[in-house]
C-alpha cells in the first residue's frame, strides 16, 4: 500500500441549504450535537471537547480545538490531541470544511490530514484513518440530511 493512501480523507458533496445554515450546523456545538457527537463543548480560540457514546460508562471524550471560521465560508479544527495540550501539526488531525455557495445549496469541500504526521507506526495510521474515514462517510450523510431539513425550517 502506498503511503499516501492513508494521508488524507477528502470529500465532496452538494448540502440543500444555503452556506450560513451549512456554516452554522457545522460550527455551533448544538447544532453538531444532532448530526455527528452526542455532546460537544466548544468555542473559537478555546480548548473543547466532543462526546461520543455515554461518557459515564464506556463513552469516549475527545479534545477538540477551533483552528479557524470565516462565517459561511470556512471552519476548520483540530482534534484527537491529548486534553490539556495545545494542538499541533504533530499530535493533532486538521479537519477543513470549505463552503461555496451552489444554487440554492452548498458545496461542502471536506477534508481531514494529520494521520502521517503523528509519528505513529504505519499500521496505526492506516487504522486510525480507516477508522476516520468510516466514520466521516457516515457522518456527512447526516450533516447535508440535517443542514437539508435545518435549511427547509429557517
């Protein structure tokens, strides 16, 4: 297998809903609560959190931190640090979601980069993206169907 195989996830998808209702299901943790984590904790320029499954059982908590967002054009973060560390290209993935607007919808440009840089073994980062990519090629199926329906109820 190439290494480049499993060095990036990128996707594209057309969201029937303008650009701000894509931006806002994308970056207001409520609204990332409906379609992807089943909690979240964050804010711009501060350390948070997403919360997958029951955390006072067998859930799991991960660090998530804002890297960027340009209102209906761009939101981008970092996430699967270690909690209480600043993350960086090497200890943390970098999600980018890019909107441009398309008719009455969104194109959604998505990627996600980092699983080469982590120094981990070649095996961990190819389940670790296999992983990532499983989840995203589920996950963005439920972000356009929410933003969809999110859009149609403004």
């Amino acid at each position: 297998m190439d290494a480049g195989d499993y060095a990036t996830i990128e996707r594209s998808l057309h969201i029937d809903a303008p650009p701000e209702v894509v931006f806002a299901v994308i970056s207001d943790p409520a609204h990332v609560r409906e379609w992807w984590a089943d909690d979240a904790e964050f804010a711009e320029g501060e350390p948070g959190w997403l919360g997958f499954g029951d955390l006072e059982a067998d859930g799991k908590r991960v660090s998530f931190q804002v890297a960027d967002a340009v209102p209906h054009r761009l939101f981008s973060f970092r996430w699967t640090h270690e909690e209480g560390v600043k993350p960086t290209p090497t200890n943390s993935n970098l999600v980018v979601f890019e909107l441009e607007p398309a008719g009455a919808g969104t194109r959604l440009v998505f990627s996600e980069v980092g699983f080469r840089e982590r120094g981990w073994s070649e095996a961990k980062a190819r389940d670790v993206h296999a992983d990532h990519t499983n989840g995203w090629d589920h996950f963005l199926g439920r972000l356009a169907d929410y933003a969809a329906r999110t859009g149609a109820v403004r």
